[in-house]
C-alpha cells in the first residue's frame, strides 16, 4: 500500500448560538480549522483534524496548508502508511513546532493503520482501560448571570462535573466561582482555568480564597514561561496543580515534573503533535507519580475522536479523577461526521469501528468550507 494523495480541506465551522466560550485568552467564537486527508492506491483514506488557534499555539489555517503541502506531502507520498515508526520522525523534524498541524497528519496515519488492520485505533494503542471516560463542561469567563446560565443548562443535561474559566479580573473570577458553587451545590466537582491569567502575588492569593469553595484542580494558574514559579505556587497550594500551556514537548513534561511544579498534565493529540507523542508524556508523568487529564481546544469530530482512543486506552490519564474535556462537538454547530461521537452528557465513549472509527460528512464538508481559500489535493 503507498500514499497517493494529500488533501487539505479548510474549514470555518462556528460555535452554537449560546455557547460561545470566553477565556483570558480572548473569545472563541468560529472555528479555522483544517481537515487533512490522505489517500492510497488500495481505496483506504486516513483523516485527520488541525485545531488551530493562532492565540494558543501560533498556528494558522493557511499555515497549516502550507506545512501540509510543502514539506510533509512530499515526505509521505509514495509511502507505506503502515510504516507509521519510519515516517513519524521526519514528520516531527520537518518543521519545529506546529503540533496541532503535525498531529492532523499523524492522526490519518492511525486512522489508515486501524482501516487496514480492521481494529479501533484503541486497540492498535494496547487495549481499552475504560469502557466510559468521565468529561466535565466549561463555564466561560463571562459575567456572573451568563456563567449561571450556562452551567444551569449543563446541570440540566445531567453533566457531572464543570470547570469554570477564570483569568479576566480577580474579584469577578471569585464572584463566578461562587455563584456556580451555589447553584451546583457540593456534591458536583468544579475546576478552575485561569490560562495563564493571573501573576504569582494575585495566584497566591486566590488560590486561599479558592480552596474555601471546594476547588478541586487549578489549571495554568501564572504564564506558562516560569517553571520555578508554578512550582513555588504548587508548594504554597491546598488545590492541586494543573499545567496546561506549560505542557506542550516531551521536554516540557521533563522539566514540570523534575521541577516538581504540578499535580496534574492537561494533555491532548493536538496540542503534543499526535497520540504517540500524548502517551509518551503520559508516561513521564507515570514515572514522576503524578496523573493526566485530556484537556482541549474544542475540537470537531475527528479531533475529538483521536482523543477519545487515547483516553480509553492510558491508565494515567485518570479521567476518572479529573473528567476529560471531551466536548468540542457539543459547541459547535457541527461536527463534520456523519454519526454523533456519544459524548456523555455525564460519560463519552470511543468509537469501535476500525481507525478512528469516525466518517466524515462530505455535505457538511462542503456547506461549512472555508469561502476565503479552496481545498488543495497534491499527488
């Protein structure tokens, strides 16, 4: 079997009238994203999503294509995707960075290795763990009557758990927190995100103020360029730590945990360059004795879909702790697949048939299609 083709098919899809987000990195309200598609000889296609978000992590639709088109096709066409060790590398090495763009890839080369083999990429990653994997829903940094309303609806679908987007102003994060507290009683787990919105001194402080309304994780409390820092907050902390920003590289995961700075990685496919990389982080948090949470970038269907394997299938990333943020479809529009993952609402679960076990809808591909730029097809 040898790849013929790569396909890169743009996309703006928006979130649901309602459920547009608000963080401290500003508000997410359409997403540019890239659907990758490679082609064989035999009639298999491996698809793949980029979740970009240039505020997070410096990618670009266009950038994405042009990654895509000008250094990775020529690497994989003429390929055997099943050599999947052989061509990972000179992925990786192509460009630095880009690891949502590099993960899009990566994800149709596990998609086309589940087809072949007729498994679910779970199975191809050791076996499933759990049969559901726990997921929470996030309240935006928005003002106390539209957080309220927010997570009353998500209550009402029967959700379980729910984090709450802190990072804006530090008297109205608090007022937030509380007033979601209230309405949610103590028996629903609630989490904070501030995304590296707050300095060490006012982290310090709220951390204290937190902890009286039962917080029980605070995810990227400072920037995520001090190590030292989070690891003197993590000290100081009765709430345990969570690193998002900060964890993107092996090395980052290396550096966290060696510097003894969290209690918990955030990880996901996008954000690490694919799912090999996401497990190889999850195994360094093994070896330093701490868990994984799967995090997100509101991802579609076939995003959402990578994560799901990699939840079912590692023990460390303890959704059962810390509830996975498995919701991307579930704000959007669409999700571009012609069957609904089963996303919960209180527990979501894998796909079981072969690859990713997800199909793209054509019609919604091309009704949702970004109008600025055409899909590109090279082979």
């Amino acid at each position: 079997m040898k790849i013929t083709h790569v396909e890169t098919l743009p996309v703006l899809v928006p979130l649901k009238k309602g459920l547009m987000t608000k963080t401290a990195h500003g508000e997410h309200v359409v997403s540019p994203y890239v659907i990758i598609k490679l082609k064989t000889d035999e009639g298999l296609v491996g698809i793949g999503e980029a979740t970009l978000a240039a505020r997070w992590s410096g990618e670009t639709s266009q950038g994405c294509r042009a990654v895509v088109e000008g250094l990775m096709a020529p690497l994989l066409i003429g390929q055997n995707p099943l050599d999947f060790n052989r061509l990972r590398l000179p992925i990786e090495r192509c460009c630095v960075q880009n690891p949502f763009t590099k993960a899009a890839v990566e994800m149709a080369l596990w998609d086309l290795c589940g087809k072949v083999h007729g498994v679910p990429v779970y199975q191809l990653l050791g076996g499933k763990v759990r049969d559901e994997i726990p997921i929470k829903m996030v309240v935006g940094a928005f003002p106390v009557p539209k957080a309220l309303e927010l997570a009353k609806q998500f209550l009402d679908w029967g959700v379980k758990c729910l984090k709450v987007k802190v990072g804006t102003d530090p008297e109205a994060d608090l007022q937030r927190v509380k007033a979601v507290r209230e309405l949610a009683g103590p028996n629903i787990p609630i989490g904070v995100d501030v995304n590296c919105g707050w300095d060490l001194p006012t982290a310090r402080n709220m951390l204290d103020r937190l902890a009286e309304l039962d917080v029980f994780f605070v995810e990227q409390p400072i920037p995520q360029t001090d190590v030292n820092a989070l690891a003197e907050l993590r000290r100081m902390s009765r709430i345990p730590i969570m690193a998002d920003e900060s964890i993107f590289t092996l090395n980052d995961a290396w550096q966290l945990t060696r510097a003894g700075a969290v209690d918990i990685l955030s990880v996901y496919p996008g954000k690490h360059g694919g799912i090999a990389s996401t497990l190889e982080i999850a195994a360094v948090a093994k070896s330093a004795g701490i868990c994984c949470s799967i995090g997100s970038n509101l991802e579609l269907g076939v995003g959402t879909a990578a994560m799901l394997h990699v939840a079912a299938a590692s023990k460390t990333i303890d959704s059962e702790r810390y509830p996975a943020d498995l919701i991307g479809p579930l704000y959007h529009e669409v999700d571009l697949l012609t069957k609904p993952l089963d996303l919960g609402p209180a527990a979501a679960r894998v796909p079981e048939a072969p690859g990713l076990g997800v199909e793209l809808d054509e019609d919604q591909l091309k009704e949702y299609a970004d109008a600025s730029t055409a899909a590109r097809e090279l082979g």
